[in-house]
C-alpha cells in the first residue's frame, strides 16, 4: 500500500464528530452539467463525483467539521443521520485515499 493511502486509512480510522474535512490544494475541480470533475495535479488522475458526492464537494468548499457536514446533509435529505454518516464516511475514506480531501 503506498504511503499516502496508509496514511489516510489510518487517519480514517479515527474520523470523529470533530474531524476538520478540507479540500486537497492538489485537486483542479470543475461543474460539468451539475456534476463536478476533478483532477489530481499530483496524481495526474481524474475523478468523478455522483449528484450527492457533488453536493458534499460543494459543501466543504469551507473546511468543516464532520458533524457539521453530516447534519447539513441529514437537514436536506431524507436518511437518518446514522446512515448518513456512514455513506458519508465511506465516500471520505475513498477521498482521502486518492488525497482529494484532507482531514485533520
């Protein structure tokens, strides 16, 4: 496992209401059709996020917290916030693995 992946799946390990959620500086996005496309300058890679994953881009244009941005969604969407979190949790993991969020 490369480092960098190492190094985000123990950082996840650990994801708590507090954890600050940023977007990597290493990341070019653009909405393409109300979806966004993002490429990793690092990386050279490109990356596509679903209507819901667009949303969750959109919302931590602001570094946030982890309950902030799972309570923001549980206000728009219709899931409970468990489930939320755990989906949200998930995308994050994915995310962070290919350094296009960073948390702290």
């Amino acid at each position: 496992m490369p480092e960098t992946t190492a190094n985000a799946a123990e950082k996840l390990g650990c994801i708590a209401e507090l954890t600050v959620i940023s977007r990597s500086p290493a990341v070019l996005a653009a909405e393409v059709d109300g979806e966004i496309v993002m490429m990793s300058i690092e990386q050279g890679r490109y990356f596509g996020l679903d209507d819901i994953g667009s949303d969750i881009w959109k919302r931590i244009e602001q570094p946030c917290s982890f309950a902030a941005l799972v309570d923001a969604l549980a206000a728009d969407y219709e899931a409970d916030r468990g489930t939320i979190a755990t989906d949200v949790t998930a995308l994050l993991t994915r995310m962070a693995e290919q350094d296009v969020v960073r948390l702290a």
